[in-house]
C-alpha cells in the first residue's frame, strides 16, 4: 500500500476494504447495489492499494446490508425533508451520493479524522466529513445540529468497537439529538467471535472489539431513549434470489430458523 494510504492503521484501512466489496459487487454478473462511484473510486486507486482476496459471500452480504440500510435512510428523508442524517463510521462509502436526499437534508459523514481526509480528497461535495474517534469524547457532536429530525446509522461500527464504547456512543447520540432514529447491523456474541475467523478481517488484522446481543430489545436497556422499530434479518432479503446457487440455497435454509438468522447478519432500527 503506497501514496496516501500507507499510515492507515488497521482499523482504518477497513475503509478500503469495504470499498473493494461495493466496486466487486458493481463488476460481478448481477450487481445488488450498483456503486458506480465506488468502482470509480476503485479503479483511480488500483495502483496504490495492495491486491486483496474478499470473499463472494462476504461482498453479497455487504452490499445487501448497504442496500438495506440505505432503505432505511430514504424512508427517513422522504418524510423528513429537512432531517440531519449522520453516518458513523462512514469510510469511503458514497452513501449520500446512493441515498441521493432531497436538499433541504444536511448529511455528515463521521470516521477517523485521517479517513475524513480521505473522503474530502476523494469523494468532494457528497457531505460534511468529521474527523473523529469513536471511542472517546463526543464533542465532535457540538458541529451538527441538534433539533431538527436525525437519522444515525452504522454499517460495520458495532463489531468494531468496545461493547461500553458502543453504548456510551448510543447515549451521546440521543442525549444530543433530539428525536430520530438509530439503525445499525447488529450482531450476536457468537457472530462476534465467528467474525474473528473471517478471511478478510485476518487480512487487515481488525479482530471485533465488540460484546453482542441477541435480543433486539436489549439496546431499550442502555438508557439511551431507544425503542425498536423492526429487526431486518438479511437471510430473508429479497435480494438473496441474486445470490450464487450454493450460497442463495444456504441463506434461505437459514432464513426458516430466526434465531439462526439472527447469527448471520441482521439490522435494527430504533427510535429515540
């Protein structure tokens, strides 16, 4: 990895990974999210970031958990024109651009503040980059408005953060914030542990740092005013029926068993 990428600690350059996973998504033979700003991106890169072996199954539940988070944030815009939408964790994902809000929506893109650069660098004009870490002090909410309707989501962010980090990051959103709603991919403590063994986690050397839940009730319990909207198991998205035969024919085994779904990947979506 060369040029401006080559101090990315591990954490960071999940950034670049996910990247690799919507440009795979948008040159495979049936595209379920279609980033073409993605594979754009992708393709301007190539000579700076080292070769990476991801996974099918990984890149087709990645871009079905971007569509359907992405779902979720137009149904929030659609009826609140003027709503705040901020994407925590947000990468190099041109979700903005994909939501396509209508203007009276101001949206903030949040990662780690040498990631932020990277966006201003690469993906100019698509929303406001904040710099930030995560795990510590949350004065970086102080630059976002605080009283109109927000929409939080999270692609990625739970298994990458310490369990009492993620909830006392889920109580410096509503403390601030004062209505909206919270979706993010939740997983189980077994899907935790499972995550460890992935290939493309071992490739970055990003192990989950998080404490999952199977309940989706449990987060009512953080005292950060959440009530749960839906639980949105991806087994049973429409979109599997793109899925490879081997890898559609296993998601809709699981797709019977909600509790097995529940350890596969899964998004919940919360009020406040």
């Amino acid at each position: 990895m060369t040029g401006a990428f080559a101090n990315l600690s591990s954490a960071q350059q999940i950034a670049l990974t996910t990247l690799r996973m919507r440009a795979l998504d948008y040159h495979s033979d049936r595209p379920i999210l279609g980033d073409a700003i993605s594979a754009e991106l992708i393709e301007k890169l190539k000579h700076d970031l080292a070769p990476e072996r991801i996974p099918t199954s990984v890149v087709l539940v990645h871009a079905v958990r971007a569509k359907s988070l992405d779902a979720v944030v137009r149904q929030f815009v659609a009826r609140h024109p003027t709503a705040v939408v901020v994407d925590l964790g947000s990468g190099l994902d041109p979700r903005a651009h994909r939501c396509a809000p209508p203007p009276g929506v101001d949206w903030y893109d949040v990662d780690f503040p040498e990631v932020a650069r990277l966006r201003q660098r690469f993906l100019p004009r698509h929303s406001h980059a904040i710099g930030a870490d995560l795990t510590g002090p949350a004065g970086w909410l102080t630059a976002i408005p605080a009283d109109r309707p927000t929409m939080v989501v999270a692609d990625g962010l739970m298994a990458l953060l310490p369990g009492e980090a993620f909830k006392t990051l889920t109580r410096n959103l509503t403390s601030h914030f004062s209505t909206g709603e919270l979706a993010f991919n939740a997983y189980t403590p077994f899907a935790m542990r499972a995550g460890n063994k992935l290939p493309v986690l071992r490739t970055v050397n990003v192990p989950t740092a998080g404490f999952g839940f199977v309940d989706p009730r449990e987060p009512q319990r953080w005292g950060a005013r959440l009530t749960l909207i839906e639980e949105i198991l991806l087994a049973r998205a429409p979109e599997v029926a793109l899925y490879p035969r081997p890898i559609r024919t296993l998601a809709r085994l699981t797709a019977l068993s909600t509790r097995i779904s529940r350890a596969g990947d899964r998004i919940v979506r919360y009020r406040f």
